[in-house]
C-alpha cells in the first residue's frame, strides 16, 4: 500500500489593489492601498457573503499643479511650509484617512455577526 497524499485544508484569499485619490487645494494625493481578503468566518462556520480584509501596504503619490512630485522633494516641501518634522505625523494621519477610506469604499464588507 503507497503512502498518499492527502487534502487537509485550503485557504482561500486574494489580493487587492485599490487606487484612491484626494484633493487638498495646494497639492493632490493618489495612493494605492494594497490589501488581502479573506472569506469572514464565525464560530468556524463561513459567514455567507462576508470577508475579511486587511491592508499589507500603501503608496503615496503626491503631485502639485497635476505634477508628480519626487518623494523626498515632497517631504522637503511640505517640511519648508508647515515646519520641521510636520511631515510625518501628516503622513501617519493621511494614511489612516486612506486605509479607513478603502475599507469603507470596498466591495468586500465585512458582516457584524453575533460571536455568542
């Protein structure tokens, strides 16, 4: 008798890329929000027609007049305007902005679910 192999389990999931952009007057904001969705389990039962979705990465594009900007030269920018080290609580709080953004517009929601 040979050994086989069998089928344990399978995981099913994919990857997304979502792109967004916002205006905020002086200059522009395209971001590309990279994510991975899941089928939404509870109690290990499938919820029908509910996922899970979590971001793995973001890039950020900034541009000034529709011009694509360097993102040093942003950085630098955006420092001579608004003051030294203001970039990078307005990059942590652009990116919040844009993760909560791309779940809310996501085609994959996920469905409240009562756990007890």
């Amino acid at each position: 008798m040979k050994n086989q192999i069998i089928k344990v389990t399978e995981s099913v999931e994919f990857s997304i890329a979502t792109k967004l952009s916002k205006d905020l007057g002086l200059f522009q904001v395209d971001a590309w929000v990279y994510s991975t969705v899941f089928p939404q389990y509870c109690n290990a039962i499938k919820v029908e027609g509910g996922y899970t979705q979590e971001i793995n990465d973001l890039e950020f594009t900034f541009s000034i007049n529709n011009k694509e900007c360097i993102s040093n030269g942003f950085k630098e920018l955006y420092e001579k305007l608004y003051g030294k080290d203001s970039y990078r609580p307005f990059y942590h709080e652009l990116r919040e902005e844009f993760e909560n953004a791309c779940l809310k517009l996501s085609t994959y929601k996920t469905i409240e679910t009562d756990k007890n």
